[in-house]
C-alpha cells in the first residue's frame, strides 16, 4: 500500500495487526512494523509534494489481517492551511526531515552507481 485509489497518499494509524514498510531501495531492504496500536505511520513524509523522490516513499505491505485508519493528505494540508501556528511550530520541521531523508536517499542511489 503507498496510496489510496481514490485519496492518494495519507498517515495509516493502526489499529490491529502488523506489516511491514519498504522502500525501493537498492538492498529492497523492509523493515517489520508491529506493536503500533494507536501509532501512525508516515507522519512526516505525507507532508511532502506527490511527486517529491516518489520512487524512495514509503510502501506497506500487510502479511495478515491489519486494520488501520487513513488519513488522507488532502485532509491534513487542508487543517494545515488553517493553522498556521500548526505548520509553523510543528509541520514546517517535519516536512524539512522528510525532505532532506528523501534527497539522502536519492544521493545515495547516485553514489551507488
């Protein structure tokens, strides 16, 4: 899972289950996600535009029966836009880490080469 169909990209908060997220990275290392009962997942990437390092976001894989709640980005950039205490205090820093993650991961892909 990287995004609803209808919805597009979003923070998955779980609820029961587990999984496990990738990246599509060279290695394709994943790393198992379990115990997350009320934690959300990809808080900070979310923030970042559709297309920023598409191809180094997140994608979850469930092995078993997972119920988690999805929150669509749209929403929280919409609450975001009327909140600017929000994103200054908070948000603006999350998406700051997201992006520098992404483009270390796309200069990494570079030195690998």
């Amino acid at each position: 899972f990287s995004s609803h169909p209808e919805f597009g990209r979003g923070i998955l908060i779980f609820k029961q289950g587990f999984g496990f997220s990738a990246r599509n990275l060279i290695k394709k290392a994943s790393t198992w996600t379990r115990s997350l009962k009320g934690h959300a997942l990809d808080v900070d990437e979310v923030l970042v535009e559709e297309d920023y390092c598409k191809e180094k976001q997140f994608v979850y894989h469930f092995v078993n029966f997972t119920k988690v709640l999805f929150v669509p980005r749209s929403a929280i950039m919409n609450i975001l836009e009327k909140n600017p205490v929000a994103w200054k205090e908070c948000a603006r820093w999350r998406y700051f880490r997201a992006a520098l993650v992404l483009e270390s991961l796309k200069d990494a892909d570079t030195l690998m080469e």
